[in-house]
C-alpha cells in the first residue's frame, strides 16, 4: 500500500481511538483552515467581490460534497444522453485532470470522433468522450473559457458541468449534488482531515439533490433524507442506483453475456473514489473473486502494478475492470486477451419525474 492510500484509509477512519486522534491532530488543525478559506471564498462569490460569469447556454453543474466515489461520471453520461434524444445540443465540461493539455482548453472530442489521447484529456475525460457519442466534451481548468469554446466552436445550447458544484466562477442555471448513499458525509471532517469538500451547511445551494448507490447502502436512506432536510428543507431529493449493462472484451471489443463469468475465476481491478462498489457490482454477477487489486483513484499505473496484475492474472480466466480504469492501462504491459471492461448505467428512481423537476429548476419549461 503506498503513501496515498494509507492517508486515505487513515482519514476515513469515523471512530479513531486516543492515539489516532493525536497522529491526525495536524491535519484536523488543517481542515478547520481549510473551512475558513472555503467559507470566505463562498462569501467573496455571494458578496460579487469575486465575479461569476455567464456563457450563451443553460448550464447545469453536477458535483458533490465529498471527494469522489458518488457517481459523478455515470450520471454525467445519463443527463446527456437524455438531452441528447431530446434534440438539444448538448456539451460536457470537465476539467480534465490529469490530463497534460488540461491548462488551456481543448475539445477531446467533437461528438463525431475522439480528438485527444487519453493522456492530454485525462482519464476521465477520455472515458466521456468514448462512452458519448454524439456529445461533443470539453476540458481546461478554466471552466469558463471551456464554456465559451462549447458556445462558440459547439453551438451548445446545454453544458452539463462535470464536477462542478464548488466551482462559483461560472455562473449555472441549476447545481445537481450527489449523496453516496453508502458513505453520505465520510467521517464528518472537511479535507484533509476527512473528506468533505464543503461544511454541510453548503448543501442550500443544492435545489436537487440525488441520493446514489441507494441499492447497495449501508444507511437509512429516510434517516438521510431527513438530515439533508435539515439543511435544506425546500431540495427535491431523488435515489438513484448503478446496473452493470455489459462486459466487454478489451481485445476486440466483442461483448460478454453477463452470465459467462458466473463461477469464473476473476480478479477485479480498480482505482476509483469507491471500489467497494465496484466489487459489489461484480459480486453480483457471481464471480469467484480471486483477488482485489485496488489502487488510489486517479492513480497512474507504474511498472509493479503491472507486474502485481501479471502475476494474479496468471491466476485467474478473467480480469475486469472499469471504464474509466482502462483509459490508464498500457494494454502492452497485461495480458489483453484476459480483460474485460465491466460497463453500468445509472437508474433513477421516479425518472420522468426526476427529469420534469430539472428542467423546471433550471428554467427549461
């Protein structure tokens, strides 16, 4: 386990004893820091000192309140294809982490055909572009210029903002905040100290509010509806949950049924802000689990992990991993012929409803 991820596993410790608490004490003194800078700069944003700028489209912000595994990509994907079969033209924006191009803005991909390596666009941006053809996707640290080139080089008429609920500086028609319904608010503590993004007071700027991984929680989901509540009574809350549609070979793109892995020896590969859920997802589908390889999300893959997925692949019939995981993989350095692609979808419950209050909200109706 590397640096990164012991840090990880350290403050998403909620019950630490005596000694923890005292080897975490630097980072809580950071986090109450951190809450004051978060604070002021929110102040700056209400107050117009730091000014927020429209682009010529509706613009709506998917975010969260923690630091990832909430579903962001996933329901990215869903919205747009939604607006997609309305008719509208439709344009994420992502800031492209990670990416070596993700400074200045660039279009990865026009909705015709993918313009920029994974690499330069970053892995999640690469994974957009791959699973939405048809929707043009957009990165660059500067929202708001990555914005303007949807405008003006896209014809948008929507943005879906990937990521974007604590981003001020782009002014959005409607802010959409995801809840993890497995691990809703972490430890409690903002970063780095835990890993809350904003104090939970923030959640009032959120009119809709969408409860994920609903299916697979380990909470009361009407005990967290009246917490949300509690800071904001007026949000509409929905739930929604992940459904695993195909696996697909890397090596030739041909899909897998479902129900040819069942009893299969496999090893679940992952670097992702919740892999719980993903070996959940893969639990589902039966599988003899032979190892769980789990890395940092985001993580960059080296040399040993290669050579750690070589020797468990060595092991099993099948290697399965994310979507977004394979934007990273350097295919020449595992056994291709062994992967598989494990693709979901989100449901939403009550989705006609849910799609009426949005536009409502977002001043489309």
């Amino acid at each position: 386990m590397n640096l990164r991820a012991s840090i990880e596993k350290l403050i998403n410790i909620k019950n630490p004893g005596i000694l923890t608490s005292l080897i975490l004490l630097p980072l809580t003194v950071c986090a109450y820091l951190y809450r004051l800078v978060v604070f002021f700069r929110t102040l700056l944003y209400q107050w117009n000192i730091l000014r927020r700028h429209r682009i010529a489209c509706k613009v709506i912000a998917i975010g969260n309140i923690t630091v990832g595994g909430t579903g962001k990509t996933t329901t990215v994907c869903h919205l747009a294809r939604c607006f997609k079969r309305e008719g509208c033209r439709v344009v994420v924006l992502n800031r492209g982490y990670r990416g070596s191009q993700s400074g200045k803005p660039q279009v990865v991909s026009d909705g015709e055909k993918i313009l920029a390596a994974p690499e330069a666009a970053g892995d999640e941006a690469w994974m957009l572009a791959k699973k939405l053809p048809g929707v043009p996707v957009v990165t660059g640290k500067d929202r708001v210029a990555a914005g303007k080139m949807a405008v003006e080089l896209l014809n948008a008429q929507i943005a879906i903002l990937d990521d974007g609920f604590q981003h001020h500086r782009l002014e959005r028609d409607l802010d959409v905040v995801l809840i993890n319904a497995r691990n809703p608010f972490g430890n409690g503590f903002l970063l780095p100290r835990g890993t809350l993004r904003e104090p939970l007071s923030a959640l009032k700027r959120a009119p809709l509010i969408l409860v994920t991984k609903s299916d697979m929680n380990s909470c009361n989901i009407g005990e967290l509806e009246e917490r949300i509540g509690t800071y904001n009574p007026d949000a509409r809350i929905f739930k929604s949950s992940l459904k695993t549609v195909s696996l697909k070979k890397v090596q030739g793109g041909q899909e897998v049924p479902l129900d040819s892995v069942e009893g299969k020896r496999a090893v679940g590969l992952c670097s992702i802000g919740d892999p719980d859920s993903f070996f959940s997802m893969l639990n589902s589908l039966n599988v003899l689990l032979v190892e769980k390889l789990i890395f940092p999300d985001h993580h960059a893959y080296q040399e040993r992990d290669y050579k750690l997925i070589r020797h468990w692949t060595e092991k099993s019939e099948f290697i399965i991993t994310t979507e977004k995981d394979i934007a990273k993989i350097d295919l020449d350095m595992v056994q291709k012929e062994k992967l598989l692609i494990m693709e979901i979808e989100q449901v939403i419950d009550n989705e006609e409803l849910f799609s009426r209050s949005l536009k409502e909200l977002a001043g489309m109706v």
